[in-house]
C-alpha cells in the first residue's frame, strides 16, 4: 500500500466536506457577489505557497473555503458572455465519472460510458431535429468547430493530396474567433476565410455568399466549406441556414453549423433553425443551453465515414479486435481525442433526472427574459436597443445625455462599474464599431424580476457615474 491509498472512511469523510461546500454554494448563490472584488495579485497570493512536499492531509481542504469565496458566483444574474448555469444534477454526474475514471475512447476500454455517449449524441440529434446524425462530445464548440473543419478539409481537399493544404472557407462577418483559429491550426490560414457581408439583421447575405464563391472559382481558387451560425456570439443571429446550405450543395462545399451558442433552442423553437438539419457538420454546447456544467461540447455529423476520413489512423496496439457495429466502435476513429473523459454522464443523468420538456422550458424562458429586456430598454428613453433579439442576446446602450462620440466611453466605463457593484454581470459586443452591453440568458435560474433588475442596475450605475 502506497502512501496514496484512502480508505473508505477518508473518502466518505472527504466527500461529505465536499459535498456540504457544494451545498452551501448552491444555497448561498443568489446573495453572493457575482464578481468578488479580487485583483489578480490577491487570486496569486492565494496560491503562493505552491505545492507541498508532505502532505496536509484532511487540512488540505481548508483552504477552500476560502478559494470559493473569491470565485465568481454564476448565479440567476450573471448574464454574461455566454454561461449556462451548471444544472447540480449534471455537477454530480460530473463527478461520478471522474470517480469511476473510465477512459472513453473506445467500446473495448468503456462498454457502457461509450454507449451512453452515443445515445446522449442520438438523443440530442433528434431533439435539435437532426434524427440520424451522430457524433460526439467534445470539450467545447471550440474543438467541435475545428473537428467539423478537420472533416470538411478531408471530404474537399483531403491532406495527403500533393502540396500544402488549400482552400477557401466562408463564413459571416460575425462568425466566431474560432473558426479563424480552426483554419490557421488546419494550415489553411486565416487569409483563406472569406467574410461574407451581414444584412441589419447581422445574418449572412446569401447572395454575397454566392458572389464570393464564384469570385473565387473564377480566380482558380478552391472554395471548401461554408460555416454557417445558428447563434452569432454578438446579437444571436442564426444565418439563413435553408439558403446557405443550397448554395453550398450547389458549388459541392461542405456545410457546417456553429450552433455552439443556439443550436440547442432547436429543442424549444425549431421554427427559428429552418435547415439546421441540412448540415453536413454542427457544432453545439451542451454547457451553454442545456445548463450542463463546462465542459460539454458536442459536434454532429450526417455520415460518420467523413469522421472516420478525418480521425483514424488506428495502430494495432489500440485497434479493437470485433467486427460487431457497437463493440468494435471507437471514438478515436472519429474524434481529435485519444484519452476522453465520461462527459456523456452529465446530461444523460440531468436530462433523465428532469426530462427534455423541462429543458425545452428552461429554453424558452430564457428567450422570454431575452424579450422582457428588449421590451424594458424599448420602453426606456435613457437606453438604445442596439440590435434585434432573434435568440437570448441583448445587446442595448445608455444614451441620455450623451452625444455620440462620449457613448462607447461611458458605457465601456459603466459595464466595469455595474459589474463591480456585484449585483448584475453583463459583458459587452461591438456592433459596427458601437460599444454595446450585453446580456445573455442561457441561466435556468434568472426570473422576470432578474430582468428588472438589469434595468434598474443600469440606471443607478448611470447615475452613480454621471453624479446626478
Ligand atoms: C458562436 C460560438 N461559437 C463557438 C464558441 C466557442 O465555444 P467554446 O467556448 O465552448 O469553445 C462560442 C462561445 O461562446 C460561440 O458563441
């Protein structure tokens, strides 16, 4: 016995102080301080005795108390970025699978965790209207996206063909960074994304797309892949997805969605992702808006050869020895990951544990806070909408008594200022060159009166600011 072993009474005693931490943060969450008022000199400082040599034994979880204390408290009110909400039933799902440490990357290593994944993809297929793709999870619609690129590349330009790797990809003026980055990692470069134009609606214009395809055939240049958005970071814009894909089938590119942030609301409102299942890849976040703890990405694919196209190159030392569909499966034959943790058993176990209705819900509620605050700041002479609300992104600025040039200023000041009071957290976008605060709702917890209280907190930061 090394000095690693824990015996079952260490362990329960462990996880019992684990677990009445996490249920005090849960507890405690609405009446914490969204952003504790830390510099980082005070986050290092709480780390600055490095690791220790000897052990501290049950003393090493002390400190804790302390490290929750300053952490961010993603409650009913933080509204930024793009944050689900960490539903605690998927929380615990998270930690039995680091418990049971199963290593997914094929049925051989992990029969039920493998399978659970593929019917956690399946599920989530049908219920974003996809019935027939598959797929996997992933660690974020960061690597989903560049997975769907990696699939894209190797279906038009395979990699082996003679010379660097080339062709052109398109996507919106509003697509997200990482799509870029997906293309500079696969080689293709940045300079090889075309932005396609956006109409005042901030979705891509079909026609332009179509112009800068043939521009570039006429040019002898090798158009790829078409991504389209179903959620623009920015605004929650979903490109005209029915439109794109005929373009892209016409011109034989490949297409994929980045639904990281939107694609889930298919759940709740198809209406408003016409096409979606036209994709040929489509990447969405189970940690945005199905509220599962970070991290839950999740890439869909129409046909799993062009997976396999990408991704396999088993060597003998891991290639399964059955010809059966399911026990010969393998995650490394059509994913970038080797080494996967159990990630399924989160939302398997929180959307059994509540059901899809009440996700589809939580969506819709969502979307309905979403037009609550247009609604308020419509109503609100002192503040702009600055762009319609197609999905859970609003996007709105302080404007009395401001000329233009001093908005961007003042309100890049009163987002610091309202975040440090600690009672909203909003971020911010920049809509042709305007700064924009931004609130967003993917949170199972934010309540009409939450909503309110973005506008009042507003206000009172405005006027904390202009010292009337
Ligand atoms: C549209 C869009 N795509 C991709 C991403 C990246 O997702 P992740 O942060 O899970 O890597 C985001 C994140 O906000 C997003 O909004």
């Amino acid at each position: 016995m090394t000095s690693l072993e824990l015996t079952t009474d260490d362990f329960r005693r462990l996880a019992h102080r684990v677990s009445t931490l996490a249920e005090q943060w849960l507890t405690e969450l609405d009446a914490r301080a969204i952003a504790p008022a830390l510099k980082g000199s005070d986050t290092e400082a709480l780390f600055a005795e490095g690791l220790p040599e000897e052990g501290l034994k049950d003393a090493a979880l002390d400190a804790l108390g302390t490290v929750i204390a300053g952490t961010r408290a993603g409650n009913a009110r933080f509204l930024g970025y793009v944050l689900g909400s960490g539903e605690p039933v998927g929380a615990l799902g998270d930690y039995l699978a680091s418990v049971l440490n199963q290593n997914v990357t094929a049925w051989r290593s992990s029969p039920t965790m493998v399978s659970m994944e593929r019917a956690v993809v399946r599920g989530l297929a049908a219920a974003v209207g996809c019935p027939g793709f598959t797929g996997s999870l992933t660690g974020g619609g960061s690597s989903a996206n560049l997975m769907g690129l990696t699939m894209a590349r190797e279906a038009k330009a395979p990699a082996n063909e003679e010379g660097s790797p080339s062709g052109v990809v398109y996507a919106s003026t509003e697509v997200h960074m990482s799509i870029p980055k997906a293309l500079a990692l696969l080689g293709l470069g940045r300079r090889n994304l075309r932005l396609i134009p956006t109409d005042s609606d901030w979705r891509m214009r079909p026609e332009a797309l179509e112009h800068a395809i043939t521009g570039d055939v006429a040019a002898g240049r090798r158009p790829l892949a078409v991504v389209a958005t179903a959620g623009t970071v920015n605004t929650g814009a979903v490109d005209p997805l029915k439109d794109v894909a005929a373009i892209a089938r016409r011109h034989g590119l490949w297409m994929h969605v980045d639904g990281a942030f939107g694609a889930l609301a298919a759940m709740a409102v198809p209406e408003r992702f016409e096409g979606l299942a036209l994709a040929d890849s489509l990447s969405m976040d189970a940690h945005k808006w199905l509220y599962q703890p970070v991290d839950c990405g999740v890439l869909l694919y129409r046909e799993a050869a062009a997976a396999r196209r990408a991704f396999s190159f088993s060597g003998d030392y891991v290639r399964t020895l059955s010809t059966d569909s399911v026990e010969g499966f393998a995650f490394f034959d059509e994913s970038l990951e080797l080494s996967r943790r159990a990630r399924a058993l989160k939302p398997w176990l929180s959307v059994r544990y509540h059901g899809l209705r009440a996700f589809r819900e939580a969506i819709r509620k969502d979307l309905e806070n979403a037009s609550h605050l247009a609604e308020l700041v419509r109503a609100e002479p002192k503040l702009e909408l600055l762009a319609p609300v197609p999905l859970s992104a609003v996007c709105f600025r302080y404007v009395a008594g401001l000329a233009e040039p001093e908005r961007d200023a003042f309100n890049t000041r009163l987002m610091a200022r309202l975040n440090a009071r600690g009672r909203v957290y909003l971020s911010n976008a920049t809509l042709s060159g305007r700064f924009a605060l931004r609130a967003c709702f993917v949170n199972h917890r934010t309540t009409a009166e939450d909503v309110r209280t973005v506008v009042a907190e507003v206000l009172a930061t405005a006027k904390e600011l202009q010292g009337t």
